[in-house]
C-alpha cells in the first residue's frame, strides 16, 4: 500500500487555531467570551467565571496554562457549580440526590487532581511565644 501525500485540508495539514488569524478564530478562542452562545451576566455564569479566574490563578497564571489545562479549569468550575446549587438547596432545608452530590464531588477532586492542584498541609506547630499568649493573643 503506498503512503498518501500529507495535502489540502487534512487534520495534519492545519493550522493550531493560535496560529490563525484573531478574525478566522472564535470569540471563545479569542478570549473574549467564556461561552460560545450563552448569556455571561447571569449570577451562576459570573460566579462560574470567578472559578475559573481563581483556579487559573492558583495554577500561576493563565500564560502557564496549556489548552488541556484550561480546558479542565473550566470543567472543573462547572462541576463545582452544579455541587454549589445543591449546597443552595440543601441549605434551603430541600432534599438532593446525595449520590450525585457524591458523584459531582469526586469527579471534582480527580478532575483537580489531574490538574496538578494538590492539598497542601499546613503547618499547625504551635510556637514557643504561642505558648506565652493569653485569649487576645497578647504576650503574658
């Protein structure tokens, strides 16, 4: 079997979308908007924009970040979302779906993990002045 030419519009052949001209990408590659069709000022889309600001920033900034990891960052804002409106519900006193609440929350935690954030222990020694402090934290 012979080997056929790499031409014309072949996947190989493409041009990365950041290799693209700003008006031939999309407003979503673009940075422009995080959506491709839906409203962004409603208070569950501002919210969701907010985690991903905070997640990207966690991992040190968006220039950092390849598109693999942005596009988890994303992911894992939306299913902190939905884990955010069953908080809400919950809160209200209304029954949910626990298993899905549980399912929501896993997912999350591998998505973060495959992400690179990981917990970060917290050193919790108390200091030889600690020992010395009264209840307003003034030094005997």
């Amino acid at each position: 079997m012979d080997a056929v030419p790499i031409t014309g519009r072949s996947p190989a052949n493409r041009l990365s979308a950041a290799a693209r001209a700003k008006t031939q990408r999309s407003r979503v590659t673009n940075g422009k908007t995080p959506f491709v069709e839906a409203d962004r000022r409603g208070p569950w889309a501002r919210r969701w924009s907010d985690l991903v600001a905070e997640i990207i920033s966690d991992l040190g900034g968006l220039d950092g970040l390849s598109e693999g990891q942005r596009q988890l960052a994303r992911r894992c804002a939306t299913i902190s979302i939905q884990c955010e409106k069953m908080e809400g519900e919950v809160a209200k006193g209304n029954d949910i779906n626990l298993e899905m609440y549980g399912t929501l929350t896993d997912r999350l935690g591998r998505a973060f993990q495959r992400l690179g954030l990981h917990r970060q222990a917290r050193d919790v020694t108390p200091t030889l002045s600690d020992f010395f402090k009264d209840e307003h934290g003034r030094v005997r």
